[in-house]
C-alpha cells in the first residue's frame, strides 16, 4: 500500500497570503496524484488532478506541481472561502488508492 | 452536470449490514455507462479512506482492509450502484460518500461526489 504523508498537519495563514502544502508519497505514484478541498460539512471537491491540472471551475490561485514522490499544493492570495482542510490522493496504484491525513489550513 | 446522491439507513446495529445506495443524475452524455464509481468514507473527525469502485459492467475492487465485508454492485437500468458492509463494528461509523472516477479509465481521480450519508453503528 502506497502510504500519503501530508505535512503540515495545520498551516495558518492570513488572508491574501500565500500557503504552500506539501504531499509525498511512499514510493514512486508518476503524476497520478489529485488534490481536494473539503470546507466544514461539506464533501470533498476536486482541485487538481495529475499533479498540476485544475478541474474545471477552480480558480486560478490554485495550482500543483511535483511529481514521483513529492507534490506541492499552492494557493495564492488566499480568500476567506479558502480555509478548509485538503487532502492528497494518489490513484497511481491499487488496491487500494490512498488519501494524505490531511493539512487544514485556518486562519492566522 | 452530474449528481449523485446517497441514500440509506442513518442507524445500523453491530454485526449488521448496512446497505447504501448511490443514485447518479446525469445529462444523457454523462450517464453512468462508461464509468467507474466509487465509495468513500470518513469517520467523524478524521481523514478520508477509499472503500472499493465499481465498473460499470460490473468489476470491482476493494481496498483489501475492507475485502472480506464489502460488497459493490451497479444497475445501469436505474442508474445507480450500491455498497454493503456486513458484520459492522463502531469503527464503521462515518459519513459515507459516493463519487465518479474516470471514463474508462481506473487510473483517474474523483471528479463528482455526493454530498455524503452519516451512518451510525450503535446498539
């Protein structure tokens, strides 16, 4: 099983900052890596996909990069709807496809 | 657009089996054919964990922590798929989300999920 380490646990980042999260994964996983935001009761939702592609809708301070074992989730000019918790995935190898624990970035 | 929606019970008792199902809106170009579908769940509080997906044909693969009590099943008639977990403890209490993967293509990420069912395991 390809293990996620997400770090840092919690980012606190004021508004119109920028935050950088990291992902690695246990072995090598290509690009084949998807970023989500879950904000508080809500499902997660797709931000990126294969390391650095935004889904559709999702603004352009968002972006991602890495790939083999280390991945970067940038966020640019962070807005109030920003502050969530996020999540790495691989989908590289299965089974089964493995989530981060998660960075929750809050507000400083 | 795609939609998917959760549906089943909110309270099961231990050594049960709790089935859910997940029914799929889409335009006809969109349907569920051609897709892989997936379960997820998260406990209260804590991280996201893949349960298995289902093709649309049928296939299906489980995350091996879980194989022994999981079943996934699809009806592309009615346009939704289903997940049972037998023998549930406790530790099987969480929101349960259903969600799309990739267009013939296992190797893709989550793109729609539904907005999730808590299930309780409790006595």
């Amino acid at each position: 099983e390809i293990v996620m380490t997400q770090s840092p646990a919690t980012l606190s980042v004021s508004p119109g900052e920028r935050a950088t999260l990291s992902c690695r994964a246990s072995q090598s996983i290509s690009s084949n890596l998807a970023w989500y935001q879950q904000s508080p009761g809500q499902a997660p939702r797709l931000l990126i996909y294969g390391a650095s592609t935004r889904a559709a809708s999702v603004p352009a301070r968002f972006s991602g990069g890495g790939s083999g074992t280390d991945f970067t989730l940038t966020i640019n000019s962070l807005q109030s709807e920003d502050f969530a918790v996020y999540y790495c995935q691989q989908y590289n190898d299965w089974p089964p496809w493995t989530f981060g624990q998660g960075t929750r970035v809050e507000i400083k | 657009q795609v939609q998917l929606q959760e549906s089943g019970p909110g309270l099961v008792k231990p050594s049960e089996t709790v089935s859910l199902t997940c029914t799929v809106s889409a335009d006809h170009d969109d349907s569920i054919t051609n897709y892989y579908w997936s379960w997820i769940r998260q406990p209260p509080g804590r991280g996201l964990e893949w349960i298995g997906f289902v093709f649309y044909k049928g296939s299906t693969i489980y995350n091996p922590s879980l194989e022994s009590r999981v079943t996934m099943s699809i009806d592309t008639s009615k346009s939704h798929f289903s997940l049972r977990l037998n023998s549930v403890t406790a530790a099987d209490t969480a929101v349960y989300y259903c969600a799309r993967g990739g267009y013939l293509d296992w190797r893709s990420p989550l793109s729609y999920w539904g907005q999730g069912i808590l299930v309780t395991v409790s006595s």
